[in-house]
C-alpha cells in the first residue's frame, strides 16, 4: 500500500519524507521517481544503498546538477549511464 500511497499525485511532502527512509527498497525508488523531491530528499535517495533507487534518481526530470555529478560517478552503471546522460540533456539546452 505504501508505494500506491507515493504514485497519490497529492500525497504530501511530509509523507514522502518518512517513505524515503522505509526499510522497503521499492517504495524508496517509488518515492525517487516523485518530481517534486526536494533538493535533500533528492540528496538522500542519492546514497541510498540500493542501485534501483539511486537509477530512479538518476533518472528523475527534476534531479538536480549536483546530484547527477555525484551519480555520474557511481559504480553501477545502471545509475551512472543515465545520470551522465542527463547531464549531457542539462549541457545541451
């Protein structure tokens, strides 16, 4: 039920703040995929320690520069690849 609660196009901020730190992974990365994260959430997920949250991130149309440069460098690829490609999409508008 959680991650159906975090695809609730009004679910509050405060709401997604507690569901960024649920032990479950799947409903970090829901919460990832959430284009109103803040700039700290958005920060937190970054470091998560699962590759499926931190892709979610990297994918995300609203992460932030300083957030991609950090996914950028990431050892999975399944997080760096998109988060250099969004980059790249950043340098090029």
């Amino acid at each position: 039920m959680k991650v159906w609660v975090v695809r609730n196009k009004t679910v509050p901020l405060a709401v997604l703040t507690l569901l960024a730190t649920d032990p479950d992974a799947n409903v970090r990365s829901a919460v990832a995929t959430k284009n109103k994260l803040p700039l700290d959430l958005m920060a937190l997920l970054a470091n998560d320690p699962d590759e499926s949250v931190r892709q979610r991130i990297a994918c995300n149309k609203n992460a932030d520069f300083s957030v991609l440069d950090k996914l950028a460098r990431d050892q999975s690829e399944l997080v760096s690849t998109p988060a250099r490609n969004r980059i790249k999409l950043l340098g090029d508008r």
